[in-house]
C-alpha cells in the first residue's frame, strides 16, 4: 500500500503517513526500522505494509515503512 510521510520524529522513529483518502495512520519505531530507513522527510512517498487490527475499534497496524520506487 502507499501513502505519503505526514510527521517523523527522529527521536523516537516514530510518526504517521496520510493514506491518499487522506486519513492519518500512525507507525512506530519498529516499523520504521523494519523499512531499513534513516531518515523520513514529510511529503515522501512510502510503501508502508498493514497487519489487521486484532479489534475491530482498533485501527490497522503499520507493520513496515520504506520508500516508495518506481
């Protein structure tokens, strides 16, 4: 799935991307580091892959982020 990055925090390697309906879905540091990445700048596009929400009132959990290439 893509997305664009929204926030990133170097920090805590953490942040959220905007699906392209533009809902924000956050991701956390092992996601992030999953993607083999070291830096996310907002407005990058990203292949970012979800695991389902283990219930239903939860949102999809970012499992990956890494650079979208074409």
């Amino acid at each position: 799935m893509q997305a664009t990055a929204y926030t990133y925090d170097p920090d805590t390697r953490s942040g959220q991307v905007l699906l392209d309906d533009g809902t924000p879905l956050p991701f956390d540091a092992p996601a992030f580091d999953a993607g083999g990445l070291r830096l996310l700048r907002p407005g990058q596009r990203v292949r970012i892959e979800v695991a389902a929400a283990e219930d239903a009132a939860d949102a999809p959990r970012i499992t990956l982020v890494t650079l979208q290439t074409l």
